[in-house]
C-alpha cells in the first residue's frame, strides 16, 4: 500500500529509484522532477550519492527546492562539474525533446538543421552527458511527437551510435532510465531498444503505445509504477513544500 497516487509523486518515485544502486556519485537533476528524485534517493536508500543545491555546494541535509538553510558538505564549483563528469562519476537527469528507440535525445531544434521549426536550447551538455556518465531522462508529457522514430538533431547519443565508438566508451555507456508523465522505460533489452518497464496508475500498455512514435519493447507481464511510501511522502513534502512537483506532469 502506497501513501499517495498522485501522478507527480509516482514520477518523484520513479525518478528515485533511477539511482538505486548508484553509490557514492554526483547525482544531477535538471528539473523539479529530477532534482526531487535524486534528493529522495539521497534520504532513503542512497545516502551516500553525492547531492548539491544546484549552485556552488554539495548539501548534507534535505534541502527544499529553493530552500536556503543547507549543510555544505563540499565544494562543487562549475569547473568542477566538468571534471566529475569527465571522470564518469555522475548520474544525470535531463529532459529531452525528442527522443527514439535506441535513446537518441534532442534538445537543439525541431525541424531540418538548414531551417529548423523552432529553435532550443542547443546541444548545451547532452553530448558530454552521454558519452562520459550515466544519463537518465524525465518528460512530463508522453507523446508521438516526442518519442520519435528519428530525432531532428542529435544532441545526446544513443545505443545504436555508441556501439559504432571505442570499447571504453561503449563498456561505460549507460542510459538507465526514461520517466514520463505514462510510464517508467528503460533500454534493457540484447538490442538495447527501448522497454517498457511498468506504467503508472490509471494508464495501460496501449495508452504507452498509442502516444510512442515507433514501436517499444512490451514484456509480457508489465507491472504498475509503485507511488511512494508514507516516510517517502514526508520526506517529499518536506523536500517540495510549495508543491512545485504538481506543475510539472502533464
């Protein structure tokens, strides 16, 4: 029995258990979603992921979003992100505005390179992400025209392309997590194309399939996304006070 079924919490769950297993390394969330998710590992079953308050620290306590009374642990300048990054020894959580099945993400531009529809945010880290340490994705609404059969830019690399680059680079590839506003996904399959690893509540297999542009990995058996705790939903109340979480999911 889980202490909630809001979609947002399940997400925050979702996004948690993403690190499960992870260690002691910088866990990055880029997003409300993503940033919850990891602090929530942090105060359960991951207490030694390295965390920071999105500025110039890593924090030893529950710190809100947005919240100013922190317990600094250490130092993580920008400079520094570089290295931890170069190093492989960080978990991020970006979001993605296309992505397909091997895991080919775009944040860059909708439409051809030469003249594109709609202008993004550019390339920005996604490559570095990808090749250098684990990436996982969150995207608050799950449609054909995000999951995509082919990206208009390739701004993080997928499976499909690692498996062209050096042995280091594909031994150390991973691309452990894809949450949406439907489901929770993943890339474990021999061919590492994209699976279905459970749906959250209220939303069926052909509901996922209905709103993926290309065809999934549907194990037989897919179970639903577990909600959180009653000590996971203090903690993520506690975590989100405003309830910023609620504006994220679609």
């Amino acid at each position: 029995m889980t202490a909630s079924t809001n979609l947002a919490d399940i997400c925050v769950v979702a996004a948690a258990e993403a690190f499960r297993g992870n260690g002691e390394i910088f866990g990055s969330g880029m997003g409300t979603i993503q940033t919850l998710g990891v602090r929530l590992a942090r105060a359960t079953f991951e207490p030694d992921l390295l965390v920071s308050d999105g500025e110039a620290f890593f924090v030893a306590n529950n710190l809100p979003i947005g919240g100013s009374d922190k317990v600094i642990e250490g130092w993580v300048p920008f400079r520094q992100v570089f290295d931890t990054v170069w190093g492989g020894r960080r978990h991020v959580m970006m979001g993605a505005s296309q992505i397909d099945r091997y895991g080919n993400s775009n944040i860059a531009n909708i439409g051809p390179w030469k003249q594109p529809k709609a202008q993004l945010l550019g390339v920005r880290g996604a490559p570095g992400n990808t090749i250098n340490n684990k990436t996982s994705f969150f995207i608050p609404k799950h449609t054909s025209k995000v999951f995509v059969e082919k990206v208009d830019m390739v701004s993080g690399i997928g499976y499909d392309r690692v498996a062209k680059m050096s042995k280091w680079t594909r031994d150390n590839f991973c691309l452990p997590r894809v949450i949406t506003n439907l489901c929770v996904l993943d890339f474990e399959t021999p061919d590492n194309r994209m699976r279905l690893r459970s749906v959250h509540p209220g939303v069926t297999v052909d509901d996922v399939i209905a709103n993926t542009g290309f065809e999934l990995v549907i194990p037989s058996d897919v179970p639903v996304s577990r909600g959180p705790s009653a000590d996971e939903l203090s903690i993520i109340e506690t975590l989100d006070p405003r309830g910023l979480r609620n504006k994220e999911v679609a």
